[in-house]
C-alpha cells in the first residue's frame, strides 16, 4: 500500500539547538521508519534573515510561493503546522485557501517569551495563537498542564502528544568524564532570558556548576558568574557524556512547555531540581526522580540525596517510537486511518 505523504511545517530547524528541532526530527525519522513519506517545510527551503534580538535563529522571506510549491508537487494526506513563524503562516494560509484540513502544535510559551523581551501585553499575544490555532482540527501540546493553560486562555480542541527519550544515547556513563570538584550542578540549554538562568547560576551550591549550551546571553552570564564553566553546545555522545557526568541536573525555567532535557537527564540517572510548574510538574516523579520547589537551592540540595534507579526507569517509559504513532493518530483526518494506509 502506498505510504501516506505527512507535511509538517516549522520555523524551528537545523542549525538551531532546542526541543522544537528534536521532536520534529525525530518525530520525522520515526514516521520514515513506519513508512511514511514525511516533508518538513523548514527554513533552509527558502531564503531567511535573522530574526530579531535572536540572530542565530533564522526565519524564512516571504516563502508563501515556495510553500505552494511544495505543498503542490508532494501532495500530502496530512498537514501538520508546528510552529506560528512565517513558514507557518504560509501553510495556514495554503490550507485554508485550499480547504484542506491541518492540525498544529504549541510547543513554546510564546506570549511569556515575547514579553520578556518587549513590552507586549501578554493576552495580546494569546489572542494572536488563539487565532492562529483556531483554525486547526486540533491543537496539540505536550502535557496535560499545558492542556489546562491552553483551555483557560479559550483554545480549543486541545489535545496531549507526549514526547520521547533516546535511551540507546542517553544512559548512566562514567562520572569521571568531568574532572571537576563535586557534586556537579549542570543545566543544558538555550541560554536566554526565559531560561532564568541566574536562578540557577547564582545558588550557593558546593562542588561545581556546568552550562552547557549557548545564546544570547551567555557572555553577560559568563562574565558575571566567573566560577560557573560554560562549555558550548555539545551533540550526540559528548552530551550524553556531559549530561551523565553530572550529579543533580538543574532547571530554572519557569516557561517551558515540556523539557526534553529533563527526560535525557534523567535516562542519564541524573536527578533533576526544578520548580514546580508545568513542564517539570508533568515529567518528574516528585522526591523520587527530582525535587520540585519553590526554594531552587532546597530543591537542588535535596535532589542530589536521590538515587538514579527511578530516574532511569522512569525515563524508559517515554518512546519516540510510541510518540510518532501517537502523532499519526492526533494528525489523521476523521474518518480515516494513517496507520494502515493514505489518508486521501
């Protein structure tokens, strides 16, 4: 039987480093396994400049007729919009204009985001993504928190995509991988204003404190928290390495929709500190995988006194195998069945 053809469209992808780009690309190759014919409308399809305040993020010029391009010769079953960027935009428009039925994803506080850097009132913004998402059969999210978030800003059709671990990448490895004074405090991640990352960097914690990403704002933070070691953006093994190494693994985000890192962390044995909110609240396993608080110094001094056992069973329960064909069953129009054959 022919594969069905899956669109996904997102302003979120290579170079960028973020859970955004890994779901997608796995999500992506895991569709290809099941056999699927999957088309991911990204921004190296088309000419971009950079976006602003965020110049590493590139964002697509105009790609309206790029996408009707694409769109027309691939001839997808299923259309799946992952982010509100341009690209996004265009496909919105593309199905509308062409009656064709979509689905689309909130994968980052947006409205939070945006204010912190400009003075935008926050329900401005939601109005905007209720707009947007509106037009969608169903709008999927990664945690039933966010569910809730979603409904009480009046978004409908609202429904859960849990996300996945890669646990052949992300296991316990040998802790002398980093040669530093212990216990090791480590946060992986953007570094940027809405990652709150001086509420990590400023603990008074013994031992050390990794970071391990890169951003806007790291040269500020590095050059206020000397003591603190910034070591870039790692990939595949030597993440894994620097994620195992560590001994407590701390979140400071408070507008993060998920955290896949949590996820890696813990499939690394590695207990997380957190606060408690959705996203954390929705992945850790309360003083037994991580510490959730208020007090982020308790929660990180408390979370290092746990085990990694829990942890890495925990994290085995998460599959990109399971997320994809759940996907497939979130994207599918009614009436249809995208698991056993096309879905026009």
């Amino acid at each position: 039987m022919t594969p069905t053809r899956i669109a996904i469209a997102t302003d979120a992808w290579h170079p960028q480093v973020n859970g955004v780009v890994t779901t997608l690309e796995r999500t992506a190759a895991e569709l290809g396994a099941l056999g699927f014919e999957v088309l991911v409308l990204n921004p190296g399809l088309f000419r971009t400049i950079p976006c602003p305040s965020y110049p590493s993020i590139r964002l697509a010029i105009a790609p309206r007729r790029g996408v009707a391009e694409h769109l027309s010769k691939f001839a997808p079953h299923a259309v799946h919009i992952a982010t509100e960027g341009p690209i996004g935009h265009a496909v919105r428009r593309y199905c509308l204009r062409a009656a064709l039925c979509f689905t689309s994803s909130y994968h980052t506080q947006f409205p939070e985001y945006l204010r912190l850097r400009w003075p935008v009132p926050i329900d401005w913004t939601y109005a905007y993504l209720r707009r947007f998402h509106g037009s969608a059969r169903s709008t999927l999210v990664p945690t039933v928190s966010f569910r809730k978030r979603l409904a009480a800003h009046g978004f409908r059709n609202v429904v859960v995509w849990a996300r996945g671990v890669d646990t052949g990448l992300f296991h316990p490895r040998d802790k002398g991988f980093l040669d530093a004074p212990r216990p090791i405090a480590m946060y992986v991640g953007r570094i940027a204003i809405e990652k709150n990352l001086e509420a990590f960097l400023s603990l008074a914690l013994p031992g050390s404190k990794f970071v391990v990403g890169d951003g806007p704002a790291r040269e500020r933070l590095a050059h206020r928290y000397p003591e603190a070691r910034f070591v870039g953006y790692r990939h595949g093994e030597d993440l894994a390495a620097y994620l195992a190494a560590a001994d407590v693994f701390v979140f400071p985000s408070r507008t993060d929709t998920f955290g896949l890192v949590l996820l890696e962390a813990m499939a690394s044995g590695v207990p997380v500190a957190a606060y408690p909110v959705p996203g954390p609240s929705d992945v850790v396993i309360q003083n037994r995988t991580g510490v959730l608080h208020e007090d982020l110094q308790r929660a990180t001094v408390e979370a290092l006194k746990l085990g990694g056992e829990e942890c890495i069973a925990h994290a085995r329960r998460y599959s990109w195998r399971r997320s994809a064909e759940a996907f497939v069953t979130l994207i599918e129009p009614p009436g249809t069945s995208a698991m056993s054959g096309p879905l026009g």
